[in-house]
C-alpha cells in the first residue's frame, strides 16, 4: 500500500505489518502530508486497540454472542477509530512531532503536519466517549490524561521499572502511587528552604528512621475528618532512592504483605493498601486505582510514540 493509497481512503485503517512498514516509508518522505497521514493511522490503531480493550472489560452474556457478532463488532470499531483520529489537539499530534523531531525536520514542518504546536498530546483519549454511541454493550469512558500527568509519567517509569524487576510490583502501580501522593508532581514534599525531599509516597519519618527529614503540614483523615497537622517524613538523595525505599516497605513489613502480592489487579492492591493502613483516607483505593488506571493508558501510548 502506497502513501498514495493510503491518502486516497479516508476510511481505511492499516490493521498488518506490511501496512505499517508502508506507513513508516511513507512518513520517512519527511513530508508534512506523508508524516500527518502516517500519525493518523498510529492513532487508530492505538484507538482501536483501546475500545478492543474496553469491551474485553464489560461482561458478556453469552446468549447472543457468536463469532459473526464479534467480526461486526471489530469492523464498527475499526470505522469508528478511523474517525476519532486526526482531530487537532488528538493523540496524531503527539506522533507527527515525534516523527518530526526523529528526522530531523524543522520545527514549521511539526506545524504543518499537526496543524497546532504544542497541542495536548493525549486529547485523543478524550474522544472515547464516543463510545457511548454503541449502546448497551459501551463502558462509561475515563478522564483525559493531562500534560502534568504525562511529564510525570515519562520521567518516573524508568526507575520504577528497575524496582519492578526487583520486586515484582508493577511499574504501573508504583508511578500511578506516587502520581496520587504527590498530585502528580505539583504538590511534592519540600525540604526547608524549598529543595526536594525526593519523598514520592509520603513515607513518614518513624523512629527507626536514620536518614534526612521533611518537616511539613499534611491532611489527616480522623475518623473521616479532614484535620491540618505537621508530620515529619523520609527524605531521600534521588527519586530512585525513594522507590527503592517503597518497595522495601511493602515487601518487608507484616501490614503489607498481602496487599504486595496483589499484583494482578489494581484495584486489589489498592484496596489491599488501604486495608493495611498505609493511608487514612477513606477513599484512598478508589483514588489509587484511578491514577494507575492514567498512568498504564499514558505507559502504552508513550510506548507507542517511542517505537514509531
């Protein structure tokens, strides 16, 4: 399939190999239209790929199912993703510039072929509530993911993906924990005179605590009321160190040891961890799971970016 095939049918989707690699020729033109054309396809099948997903999740009865149900079922998502991609300020965006940037193009040619610099990079998430268009069998759909959100994730993965491999915790799970703790790096545990502590879990600092300290106002919930009160926390040399120093936490100690092993759901080990008391939130695994559920959607599309 030629650039020109694939410009010439609004409504195809590049769903093999060969029409990807013809996709990655095309884009390698280093035009703007071939390099928008190529992003546009990448976000579809990321779209795809995502409503797929997202039925997978929703129970099925099983009467009405059968293998003709399922094939019309994947061409609707197919044409639905088709349209969904290539909106201004959509996931198509976030590729070109990647694209762009990778061959070297300047930065008017980005312009060109997103049509907007410095748009959001993951508004195309946002378009899933199109879904709800498909009826009883749709899933109500979920928060955009933010730029801040976005930043945090790209810069923590690769040290949670050390402490993962170590421990087993998914890197998801420890980036979506400390993305709630810190309010995605807007709200991060300062020393006095304002240097970073690095304390990306709000670890407190306990008696058997020898290292630096954060002396700082913190929110506790007391039986179910919010109160104001100062707290001393852990203060590490680097973020690493405070990942590494998580996962000891909840591998070594007695409190944590079941919600650390609930690694095959996210919503166990969050509610895992508020059993144990590791916060005083009443709503701490609800909170937990929604920024794990942000931080795995953010993980694959920046995969996705990286490996066009």
């Amino acid at each position: 399939m030629s650039y020109g095939q694939v410009s010439s049918s609004n409504n195809a989707l590049a769903a093999d190999a060969g029409s990807l690699s013809q996709l990655k020729l095309a884009a390698g033109q280093n035009t703007p239209a071939a390099i928008k054309e190529a992003a546009k396809q990448f976000e579809s099948l990321f779209m795809r790929e995502l409503m797929k997903s997202m039925r997978e999740a929703t129970m099925k009865s099983g009467m009405l199912e059968s293998s003709g149900g399922d094939l019309g079922t994947d061409l609707l998502d197919q044409q639905f993703a088709v349209q969904m991609s290539g909106q201004p300020g959509g996931l198509s965006d976030l590729i070109a510039a990647q694209l762009t940037r990778q061959m070297g193009g300047a930065e008017s040619a980005a312009a060109d072929a997103t049509g907007k610099t410095g748009a959001s990079s993951f508004g195309a998430l946002g378009k899933a509530s199109a879904l709800a268009a498909y009826g009883a069998n749709s899933v109500a759909p979920r928060s955009t993911p933010t730029m801040s959100q976005s930043q945090f994730v790209q810069n923590h993965t690769a040290a949670a993906i050390k402490v993962e491999k170590s421990t087993g915790i998914p890197a998801s799970y420890l980036v979506g924990q400390a993305g709630h703790e810190t309010g995605w790096g807007r709200h991060e545990i300062k020393m006095k005179g304002g240097a970073p502590s690095h304390n990306l879990f709000g670890i407190k600092a306990g008696a058997g605590w020898t290292g630096k300290v954060a002396e700082v106002s913190t929110t506790e919930f007391v039986n179910g009321v919010a109160k104001k009160t100062m707290a001393k926390f852990r203060a590490y040399d680097s973020y690493e160190a405070s990942f590494q120093d998580y996962a000891r936490l909840i591998t070594q100690t007695p409190r944590y040891a079941q919600a650390s092993q609930q690694t095959g759901s996210a919503h166990a080990f969050a509610s895992g961890l508020q059993k144990a008391g590791y916060a005083t939130d009443p709503h701490y695994a609800a909170k937990l799971s929604r920024a794990i559920d942000t931080t795995q959607r953010l993980q694959r599309t920046q995969v996705v970016a990286q490996n066009i």
